[in-house]
C-alpha cells in the first residue's frame, strides 16, 4: 500500500437466483462479519434501482446509525444463467466497507468501484482492498454548472433526477455521481444514496440517479445543460452562489475535509457556512454590518415572515448570519427590535427547519455567540417568558454550564434533556448547583443525575462534591424545614460518591472541622453509612482539627481529658502495700506533643487510648485494627502482689527441705 491509498476491509454478498428453477432473487452466498444474511437481504431490497434494463450498473448506499455508518457499493451485472422460463439472470456484488476507513483517505466513489470490480464472489472471509485517495484536482476537472446545479438541489432533501443521460456511459455516469457528491461536505456521503440508473417507476430510496423520467416530488436537471437553480431564493439557489465563489479545485478541497458523519438534516444550513471559512463567500453578505443595516435586516425579516414568504424569508436570514461579530452595544438595540417585531414567537405555519434557522439567527445577533446565565435571564424577562420552541433553540446555542442546567427543567422534550444533561461534566454539575443565590429546580436535576451517574460508578462525583461542601449549603436551602429529606439526599449522594458504606478514610473526608451549621444532615447520614464504630472517627477527626490550635501539651492534654466521660467511683481496695509505678520515659501526647510520664494527668497519651476511654469495651472494624486496652484496676495489684510472695514462700520452703 503506498501513501496515496487507503486499505479498506469489505463484507459481502452475492444477490442472484440458481438457474433452471422458478426462484425469487434472494442472497446465494454472504460474508460472516458484523451483517448476515437477512441483513443483507434488506440492504439489497432497500436500495434496488428497479428492473434492469442496460447492464452493468452500479448503486452506492449507506447503511448503519450516523455514528457507525457503513458506505455500501452493488454491481449488477448479467449472468450467463438463465431461469426455468428461460429468462437471463441478473448477479448482484454487494460489498459494505466501514465509513471511517472509506473518510480515512477520503477515496472516491470511481476509486472504490476500481477496487472491487474485479472480485469474484464468494470468497473466503472479508476482502481487503486498497483504493486510490481521492485527488481533488482531478474531480475539480469535472465539475460543471449540470454538477453544481445537482449539488445544491440535495441540499433540500429531496430525489434528483438526471435527465437525458441515455446515451452516457456507465461509468461516466459514475463520474458524474462522484463530481456532484465532491461538491457536498464529505461527510454527507454517510447519507447519500446515488446510481448509476433507476427505473422512474418503481418505488425507490436513491437520491441521487440517472432516470428517463422525472419521479413524483423529485427534482431534476438535464445532462450537460445550466437549469438556473441560481435564481431560485432559496438554500439551492444560495448554495449555487456559494460554490461559485471559489475555484473548483478549492471547493473540492475544502469540502473533502469535513469527513464527520452529516445527515441532510443537519447539512441544510451548516453547509452553507463550510465554504465560507476563507472569507471568499462575504462578497454576497458584508463581513460586519452597520447596525442600521442589520435593524433593517430584523424588521425584513418581520415582514416576510407575517406575509408567509417563506423562501424569501431563509435567503433574508442567511445574509443576517453576518451580524455575528456586532458589539454588545449594538446588540442592545437589536434586542428591542427583536422584541417589537416579535421575531421569536410561535409561528404554526411556519416550516420545521426554517423555524430553526430563524430562531438560530435571530438569537445569534441579539443576545451573542454564546449563551451566558445573565443572557438567558435576559431572554425571559425581556420576552415575557420562554415557549417550547425557544427553549430548545436556547439549548442548541453554545453555553456555559449553568446556562443549560437551568434551561434543562423547561425542556419537554424528555429524550433531549437527557442527552443534553449526560453531555455535561459532573464536575459542572456540582458546581453549577453551589452557586448561589440556589436554584430549586437547579438543585433537584443536579442531585438526580448524580443518583444516576453513581450507579456506573463515575469516579469524579466525589471529588466535586467535597469541592463545593456535599452541597450542604444548597440542600438546606431547598429543604429548609425536612431534616428527614436532607438526611435522605445527603445518604444518596454520598453513597452516589463512595458506594453502599463509608470506610475510614472516607468518613473523616465527610468530617472536615469546622463544620458549618447545615451540615448537621451530612454529618448523620456519613454516620449511618459508616455504622458501628463512627464515634471514634468522629473524636479523632475532631482531635486533628484542635492540633491547628497551636497549644501546650499540658493545655492538649487537659482540653482532651474533658472530653472523656466521667470515670467510674473509687472501689474500696485492700490496705496491704503496692510497689509504687515504675517511671516510664516520655510518651507521645494526644495531639502530637511530647508529656513527661511524671505529669499528674496518668491518662494514656497515644489517641488509641484517648478512644479506649470513649469505648471501654472495644470493638473491631475490618477498616481500624487498633486495639483499645484496659487499665489493670488496683485490686489486680495486690492479687499480683499476693501471689508473688506465695510463689517465693514456696521455693523457699523447697530449698529448705532439699538441703
């Protein structure tokens, strides 16, 4: 394989009848990948061209989501079999190639259709193929005004026919296919569907064919004529302009690197701006308007939409796209036009994709390339609210965080909301739910989405959440008066954050000194989470909080000792003599200072024992192995002291009696 070629992996079918029998076409023989036989069933009926008349042809088709697109390539030619009535058979190659190997070049389709034409069916396995990459030069060539024209008339999403082609050959015709689909951005071919042939009588899927006749509802243009789709105002018409604009190398060029998977949905208006990145295209629209121009742009905009003149009206609102760079001065005076003319109201007739193109541009030059929580509170107070349709226009503009996290509750649209929010940053989230003044609704989305995102165990929830306080803050401010509720989202979240319990670790994260009063609720559900164990936590949390203060030992240690429970009352003890304790060298303080052993405060220094006093029976936790011992009481002295002499009595008495 050399630089200039891609190597591509092709599953495949052989669509056909057996001879000598009265069989309906059907897959003879399939490649064993990701696509089986009845997926290539469908595949095949779903894109034939109808009954052949002059063979070969060849159809090029999609199949797949928009995010895994398959390109699809079918050669029909003519057997040298004939059926049981005596009638010729017509063989089918399909070959299906991944769309993100065919982009990796890109190739043509004339290069894709070299590669395979020549194999034989059935094979062994997958194919693999190297194509040509596609060489702009050579397509740019081609291109003429029955292209260009064709081209454009994509752009509405409707079939195209070519016209009065008959006498063309197959594979000119292939080059014409491969000349319109290079005037498109490349990644529009995830979606297009075009042949070499189609019979205008039968019901078809194909965009873009060569026809005797024009199908119902199709679009045609006439082989090597100008059919003037130029002076039609619409997006065709525009289009034609655009490309028009530029060399045809250039257009080529710069439309072969827009390789992301694109449906004609989406292409409609985002491809008019793909040629427009040199600057060459502004001829037809001013870099940067005045801003009379551009008022009197908005109240002509008003006008046609009142008086349904709708094609007028898009070509209006491509030409004010170019207000994208007006200062925010000027965008003060557009807002009150805006306003006056009633620009982003309900319109019920007006069509599905123009209502998105008006509200996209009408948003754009009055409240800015981006949307800013400050702009959006502007949208609603200066429009008196905000419909299901701004809303969703809202939510297509680029965004802060907060911005779209409190547009998310006014969205109907259960299915956007979802894929907007899950776009979002847990991070952004958490944050956008701690800025103040809070947000009810702001808060309850946030706290349900990280219920959610804690099921898949999304390791960022923690960290956020101990940025911004657990939301404590926020929590207490929607459920001022529910301590029951607050303990309820607070065990949530932080089961959301660390899973079903709370080790060690975790439970002192929770507990950070000083503790702000609304985390009263965090604090018990932490708590409960942690289960048998959680005061010795608690105090030695609260003991690393008083090391900031920076004290005496001596003081530590007699502000800890008041935090021990009263010992038990003085047992009466036998009056025989205890050996007086034995000095022991210096132990570490509970707080990290150093106390001589001869300080009157005979409590155990080491924290551990600082707990053992809080738990005198002490308990075992998988997460803490510290032992927590016992003082021996003063009447275990003296039994020690008791059996000691006995024991020396006796050996005594023992010598005695051997000597």
């Amino acid at each position: 394989m050399t630089r200039g070629e891609v190597r591509l992996t092709a599953e495949w079918a052989l669509w056909g009848k057996l001879s000598d029998t009265r069989d309906d076409y059907n897959v003879l023989a399939c490649s064993r990948g990701r696509l089986g036989h009845d997926d290539f069933v469908k595949i095949v009926t779903r894109y034939a061209p109808g009954t052949p008349t002059d063979l070969p042809q060849v159809t090029v088709s999609w199949v797949g989501g928009i995010d895994t697109p398959y390109i699809g390539l079918a050669i029909q030619e003519w057997s040298d079999r004939r059926d049981r009535l005596g009638r010729p058979i017509a063989d089918t190659r399909y070959f299906c190639v991944p769309y993100g190997q065919v982009a990796d070049g890109p190739v043509s389709y004339e290069g894709l259709y070299d590669a395979l034409v020549g194999r034989v069916l059935p094979v062994d396995g997958p194919l693999g193929v190297n194509v040509p990459v596609l060489d702009p030069r050579v397509i740019a060539d081609r291109v003429d005004r029955t292209a260009m024209n064709a081209a454009a008339l994509l752009l509405t999403d409707e079939q195209v026919c070519v016209l009065r082609g008959e006498a063309v050959s197959m594979r000119e015709r292939l080059r014409f296919l491969d000349t319109v689909a290079a005037l498109l951005p490349y990644g529009l071919r995830a979606r297009l569907t075009v042949s070499t042939w189609t019979d205008s009588s039968a019901e078809h899927r194909i965009k873009l064919s060569f026809a005797k006749h024009t199908r119902d509802g199709a679009y045609s243009v006439t082989w090597g004529a100008d059919d003037a789709v130029a002076a039609r105002r619409d997006i065709a018409g525009r289009y034609v302009e655009l490309l028009d604009a530029f060399s045809p190398e250039e257009a080529v060029t710069r439309l072969a690197r827009q390789t992301e998977p694109l449906s004609f949905k989406d292409a409609q208006h985002r491809v008019l701006t793909l040629l427009d990145e040199a600057s060459r295209a502004t001829a037809l629209m001013p870099v940067r308007w005045s801003s009379a121009q551009v008022g009197e742009a908005l109240k002509a905009c008003a006008d046609l939409l009142e008086q349904e003149r709708y094609d007028e009206l898009e070509a209006r609102l491509g030409r004010l796209k170019a207000a994208a760079g007006l200062l925010d001065s000027d965008r003060r005076l557009h807002r009150e036009t805006i306003k006056v003319e009633r620009l982003l109201w309900e319109y019920p007739k007006l069509p599905r994709r123009l209502e998105t193109f008006l509200y996209d541009t009408v948003l754009a030059v009055g409240y800015g390339p981006e949307l800013t929580v400050e702009g959006a509170g502007r949208i609603q107070e200066e429009l008196g609210g905000l419909s299901k349709t701004l809303v969703n226009a809202m939510l297509r503009m680029p965004a802060e965080p907060g911005a779209v996290v409190r547009l998310l509750p006014l969205c109907s649209d259960d299915e956007r909301r979802a894929d907007v929010l899950g776009r979002l940053r847990t991070e952004d989230l958490v944050g956008v739910a701690a800025e103040e003044p809070f947000d009810p609704p702001t808060v309850h989305l946030v706290y349900r989405e990280l219920v959610i995102r804690g099921g898949v165990e999304d390791l960022a929830i923690a960290p956020a959440l101990r940025e911004h306080g657990y939301l404590a803050a926020a929590i207490e401010s929607v459920h001022p008066d529910d301590g029951e509720t607050r303990f309820a989202w607070f065990r949530s979240l932080l089961i959301a954050a660390y899973g079903q319990s709370l080790g060690r670790a975790e439970l002192k994260e929770v507990l950070r000194f000083p503790l702000p009063p609304e985390s009263a609720g965090l604090v018990a559900a932490a708590v409960s989470l942690y289960g048998s164990g959680a005061r010795n936590v608690l105090v030695d949390a609260f003991c690393e909080f008083l090391d900031q203060a920076r004290l005496a030992p001596k003081t530590l240690d007699h502000v800890v000792s008041q935090l021990l429970p009263p010992g038990p009352s003085p047992q009466p003890v036998s009056p025989q003599p205890v050996r007086p304790p034995v000095t022991a060298p210096p132990v570490a303080g509970s707080l990290g200072g150093l106390v001589p052993a001869s300080s009157p405060h005979q409590h155990p220094r080491p924290r551990r024992g600082l707990l053992a006093r809080f738990q005198p029976f002490a308990r075992k936790r998988r997460d803490d192995s510290r032992p927590y011992g016992r003082a021996i009481p003063t009447g275990g002295w003296v039994l020690i002291a008791f059996f000691g002499i006995a024991a020396i009595a006796v050996v005594y008495a023992v010598i005695r009696v051997t000597s």
